[in-house]
C-alpha cells in the first residue's frame, strides 16, 4: 500500500478533516458538483527519484500529492488559506515522520470544475 493511501484512510478517521471531503485522486465515485464542501484529494505522482550527490540510493521514494479544491463561489485566498491548514494536518498524521519535503503550486482557478485548485506535494521517504 502506498504512503498516500495510508494518509487517506487515515485522514479519513480524522476529525481535522471533518470540515473536507477526503478522496482519492483516481477513484471512479462520482463528486458533488457544484463543490459545496471542499474536497482534499489523495495521490501518487512519482515514485523513485531525487537522489543526494553521491549517494547511489533514491532520498524520495515517493512523491504524494494533496489537491485542495473549493467552490469559485469562494475566493482563491480562502483556496491558500485551507491548503495551509490542510498541509499542517497532513503533517500531523505522518505518524512515522516520513515526509521530508513540501512544495507548492498557486492556487488556481478552473472553470471547468468551477472551482479554485492548490497542489501541494510531499517527498516520502522509506
């Protein structure tokens, strides 16, 4: 089982994500549209990689994405503003303290979800 499985069921027990909808990224269940309650989305984008100089063994196994997805009802800092919670969250579910970096993407606006989306990405290490 991938890491960012393990952080979605757990995510999914949390009370910190009570006021969001977990969900996988390649889930087939269908999503309430319009977005009414803000939706956090679990996924993988790579897996091995990122190396230290002259170390032959990969530093990030894993790269577990969280997408952040409000209603464009809502504005693109209340997007920022949740991403940030949502980021500290996460890191307080990684029980194992696996997580070794995070970046992030501007929040975004698409229309065609009619929604405002923030990426962030998490370096898991084994």
């Amino acid at each position: 089982m991938s890491y960012a499985m393990t952080m979605y069921l757990r995510a999914k027990q949390s009370e910190s994500f009570a006021h969001v909808i977990p969900v996988l990224e390649r889930n087939s269940t269908v999503t309430d549209f319009p977005i009414e309650k803000p939706y956090v989305s679990f996924g993988i984008e790579s897996e091995e990689g990122e190396f230290l100089l002259g170390n032959d063994t990969p530093v990030v196994r894993e790269v577990m994405t969280v997408t952040v997805s409000v209603s464009d009802e809502s504005s693109g800092e209340y997007c920022r503003a949740l991403a940030k919670e949502i980021c500290m969250y996460v890191v307080g579910l990684d029980e194992e303290r696996r997580i070794i970096s995070i970046s992030s993407g501007g929040c975004r606006h698409e229309p065609a979800l009619g929604a405002y989306t923030i990426k962030m990405s998490f370096g898991i290490n084994t």
